[in-house]
C-alpha cells in the first residue's frame, strides 16, 4: 500500500513520516507471522496431547 505524502505535513518532517510507516509495516508482518507459527505451535500440541491419550 502506497501512502502519499500528507498535504500538512512539512517536507523536513515526510522522510521521518515515511520511516515510521515502513516500520509499522515491518511489524505488522512479523506479528502475522508470530501468529502463524503460535497457531502452529498450539496445532502440534494438541495432536500431541491427543496422541498421548489426553493426559499430560
């Protein structure tokens, strides 16, 4: 997603704007994955648990 420059926004200030932006985007994706792996990881342990008679 392309974020145009905000019209109040002084010029100085829009390299920094953007800096920030990419870095939510950067972790807005590593949270997706975190998420992606702990469903995986809850997945797993459940099949585990089911395997071993649902007894820990």
């Amino acid at each position: 997603m392309t974020m145009l420059p905000d019209e109040e926004t002084p010029p100085a200030d829009q390299s920094e704007v953007d800096r920030l932006r990419a870095e939510i985007a950067l972790l807005r994706t590593e949270k997706d994955l975190l998420l992606k792996a702990a469903i995986g990881f809850a997945a797993d342990a459940c099949a585990l648990r089911q395997r071993a008679g649902g007894e820990w």
